[in-house]
C-alpha cells in the first residue's frame, strides 16, 4: 500500500528533500512534515470513505429531494457535504446526519444571484479534499464541471426539472440562450445523470443523445403526526376541503384559477401552503372576491409540520396552467405527499400526474384546467361523497407503493457506478 501511494503521490512523502518519517530538525522543517502527514491521513480518509459535495442552489431544509438523496448517501457509507443558499427567508437548519454549508447572498435573484453564487461555489469546492461532485439542476453545473477537470473528480448530474423551459426564460432570449448552452455543453460531459421522471430522461435523451437515470421525488414511508383540526382552524365541518401546497407557487401553477374557482362555489375551503411569486397576486384576487374566509394562505413550512394541515383536506389540487414543457412534464412532490396524507386527487392532463392519478384509480383528471373545469371537479366531489371516500381510501393505498424505501433501491443501484 505505501509502495503504490509513493509511486502515484511522491509529494505526501516529500521523497525529493527527506522521509516523511525523519525527525524535522527545525520549525519550519516540523511545519513542512505536519502538513505531509495531513495530506497522508485525507489520502487515507478518502480511501476509505468516499465524499460527495453535494451542490444545490435551493433552500436545504425545504428541500425533499436533497434530504433523501443525502440521507441514503449517508446510510451507504458516504460522507456529505451539502452547500447550498440561504436567504431571509431560510428557516432554521433542523438536526442533520450531514455537514451543510449555506451561502448568504448579497444578491438573491437575476443574473447577478447566479454570477456570486457560482463563483463562491467554485472557491468553496476548489479547496475541499477530493470528492464526487453531485450538481443539482443547471444553476449548480458549471463549477461543478470546472473542478471536475482541474481536480480529476466524478461529476453527477440531478435534473430536477427542464431548467431552460420555465416560463421565467419566455421572453427572455438571451438569458435562454444561455442556459441552453450551459446545458447542451456541460450535461453530456456527467459522468452519472439522474432525473426525477421518464418523460424528463425521454426528452434529455432525444435532446443530447445521452442516458438520463430515473428516481422520482417519492416521500419516506408515512410516519405523520396527528393532522391540526379544522374546529381550531375555524374550517366548518360540512366544508369539502382542498389543498395546494410547494415550494413554487409561481405563475402558470394554477393558483389564481383555483382562486377563482373557489368563488364560483358553496361549502368549499380550500388551504395554500408554501411560497412562490404567484402568491401577492392570489392574496388580492381573494380579497377582491370576498374570499378571505374560505382561503387561507399558510407559509412554506418543514414537511411533517406541511403535512399535518395536508392531512385534513379531502383534496389535494396538483396542476399547472402554463404549457411550457417543464411543467407540463412535470412530477411534483405533492402529488406523493398527497398519496401519503389519503386524500384525493384532482390533476389536469399532465401525463406523469395523471398516469398515477389513473393508476391508482385515487381522483379525477381534468382533460383541461380552467376554473369551470376546477369548480365542476370539486363540485362532483361535494355531490359524490361516498366515491369520494373510495378515492382517499386508494391514494392511501398508493402510498404503501409509492415510498422512498422502494424507490431509493434506483439510487444505491446507481451508485455503484461511481
């Protein structure tokens, strides 16, 4: 064993001045030794250990996909370094089985947020111990990459969605331009791609002629806490409940028409959890309406706190109304968090939601989302109670499917690659 690392790391040894193991005859000389014998102990670290530097430009507590993925890294003898960004709004880091490094911005949106942001990631990495590098989503690639080159490290590649497709890009040539490149350029040259559906690796593969692997955004198996009460949430009883909830309220996810939606109903509340820049706009259309008592707007929280308000609805809404393809394509979080609380599903014509909703048999798919559509849907939910119950009775069934205990077994597999 030291035979091969003199061969292939001579500079540990310092095999040009003196052993490592003669006695340094001055300070310097016991300065030079104990930085070798560091370097000699990370090259023993490493090798017994692999690390990841797991990269993401998201808001690490909120984050399910990145939690579970580092957790079963954890679990399969990995060590975890997750960077990531923390703005205001951040909440506080939870208990983690890994170190987590956030980047306080200066700049929190646009071209300059995106500039600073990989910038601190590319010093911040480039002077980490030798490791995979494990780049979340477009925003992250590009000093993955570079650190790929000059260090001779992995590079895995996680889509979490079409990032040159969102309606943020529409209108907005050159910086669409740019992403295109950044992903045409950097996506193929992975070493490893992971993404969280089939539709989205069907269309990296057409476009880029390169594999993509699928692990899909499914929770743990259901340990929830008690559901809150409606009677302390002033929601009446005889209210046929709904939720929508993520961490991307934007526009084009179909909150303003549920909004309307609700208007055009009796007896029908409905809960909005989470953030997004769709929100002031639904916050005034509600007002507007005179809705305020039946819509209640709950901030983005952790997700057993999330899912003990999920748990009361009768009705989770999982649809987008924008027909750019990274939606349309999409397969959020929510709709297995909607399996996991038992309640039913109402999904537009999305074919990754609605495959599942149809699968399981667990709601209704909408062939197009409109708040007549919504507002007819929910409607056949008040009139139909007992097929109602059917259909909470299946999502819960789905649930014993859909978990991440099954569909981690995907990422442990892949992981023997590397």
């Amino acid at each position: 064993m030291l035979v091969t690392i003199k061969k292939e790391h001579p500079e540990i040894f310092g095999l040009q001045r003196y052993k490592l193991f003669s006695i340094p005859k001055n300070i310097s000389g016991f300065f030079s030794y104990f930085v070798k014998v560091l370097a000699l102990f990370d090259y023993f670290w490493s090798s017994l250990m692999k690390n990841i530097l797991f990269c993401v430009s998201s808001d690490v507590v909120t984050d399910q996909r990145v939690q579970r993925h580092c957790k079963t890294l954890i679990n399969n003898g990995y060590s975890v370094t997750v960077v990531a960004r923390k703005t205001a709004a951040s909440l506080d880091l939870p208990p983690l089985p890994y170190r987590v490094k956030r980047f306080s911005m200066v700049f929190q949106t646009g071209p300059l947020f995106y500039a600073f942001f990989n910038l601190r990631l590319f010093f911040f990495l480039l002077v980490q111990p030798k490791s995979i590098l494990w780049s979340n989503d477009l925003d992250t690639l590009v000093p993955c990459y570079l650190l790929k080159c000059i260090k001779k490290q992995q590079l895995v590649f996680d889509a979490h969605e079409l990032f040159t497709d969102v309606p943020e890009l529409e209108n907005q040539a050159l910086k669409k331009n740019l992403w295109k490149w950044v992903e045409k350029t950097f996506v193929p040259k992975a070493d490893l791609r992971i993404t969280v559906n089939q539709s989205l690796a069907e269309q990296f593969q057409l476009r880029y002629r390169v594999h993509f692997n699928v692990v899909r955004n499914v929770p743990n198996k259901s340990h929830l806490s008690a559901a809150h009460s409606r009677e302390d949430l002033g929601i009446p009883a005889n209210h046929l409940l709904c939720v929508l909830q993520g961490s991307g309220l934007n526009n084009g996810r179909g909150l303003t028409e549920t909004v309307e939606a609700i208007g055009l109903l009796e007896h029908v509340s409905l809960l909005v959890i989470g953030s997004g820049n769709a929100l002031k706009e639904a916050q005034n259309l509600c007002a507007s309406l005179k809705l305020n008592p039946l819509i209640r707007f709950i901030p983005r929280l952790p997700f057993h706190e999330m899912m003990a308000y999920t748990q009361m609805a009768d009705v989770g809404l999982a649809f987008d109304t924008h027909p750019c393809l990274n939606f349309q394509l999409a397969l959020p979080n929510k709709i297995f968090d909607y399996f996991h609380a038992g309640i039913a599903v109402l999904c537009g014509p999305q074919p990754e939601i609605s495959r599942l909703v149809k699968k399981y048999d667990c709601g209704v798919v909408m062939p197009q989302v409109t708040p007549i559509s919504i507002a007819e849907s929910l409607r056949y939910f008040q009139e139909n109670p007992e097929q109602l119950s059917r259909y909470k009775q299946r999502s819960s069934g789905a649930s014993r499917t859909e978990h991440w205990e099954n569909e981690e077994q995907a990422l442990v597999e892949l992981l023997s690659q590397l």
